[in-house]
C-alpha cells in the first residue's frame, strides 16, 4: 500500500501529556526536532495515529499539527541536526530524504 510522508508537530500544555504524546510519536515516527516528527504512513495508519493521539490530549490546550509533505518536496537544513549531532549545510530532496532516514529508523534494533 501507498505511504505518504508527513510532518508532525505539537504544542502540548501539560508536561505530562507532553511526555507522553512524544512517547507516542516516538513509537511510530522519527524525531527531527523538539515536538516534531517526520513519518510515513498508509491513509488508513494515519487515521489510526490522528485517533490515537487524540486520547492523550486535550483538544482545548493542546495543538497537534499534521502536515502532508508533497512528493519531491525540499528540505533546507541549516545547523545541528538531532541525528548524530551532524551539522548539514545542505538541500535535500525532502521526500527521498525522510524515506531513508525512516527506513534506517525502523531497522534499529
């Protein structure tokens, strides 16, 4: 089945739920900065993730942001990375970057 790449991001008022929600994301996407992620999901998982998060929330504190990233989208990335403490200095094709990287994450042991 299809995936798309998506971008996660939140804003969560309690410390608690904030733990964890990013728990929760940690656990089916890979972290690319504080409170956001980057995934790639079938339609069908997505849904499941947008309803499993939103039992750990509250809808009248909290933001959930979920972005669909356009295939052949780029990315620009200035600084130190949370992958390895990298610095890039670079432009990557977006789509075929979080792939790889996605697919790396999920072979960790």
């Amino acid at each position: 089945m299809k995936t798309n790449a998506y971008l996660i991001c939140y804003d969560i008022a309690d410390p608690k739920r904030l733990h964890k929600v990013h728990r929760y994301w940690k656990e089916r996407a890979m972290a690319v900065q504080y409170s956001v992620f980057a995934g790639s999901f079938t339609p069908a998982g997505l849904w499941r993730a947008v309803a499993g998060v939103q039992d750990l929330i509250d809808e009248t504190e909290d933001d959930v942001r979920i972005y669909t990233v356009p295939q052949g989208s780029r990315i620009y990335v200035a600084g130190v990375t949370r992958e390895a403490g990298a610095v890039l200095l670079s432009v990557e094709i977006f789509g075929a970057f979080l792939r790889e990287i996605f697919d790396r994450w999920r072979r960790l042991p």
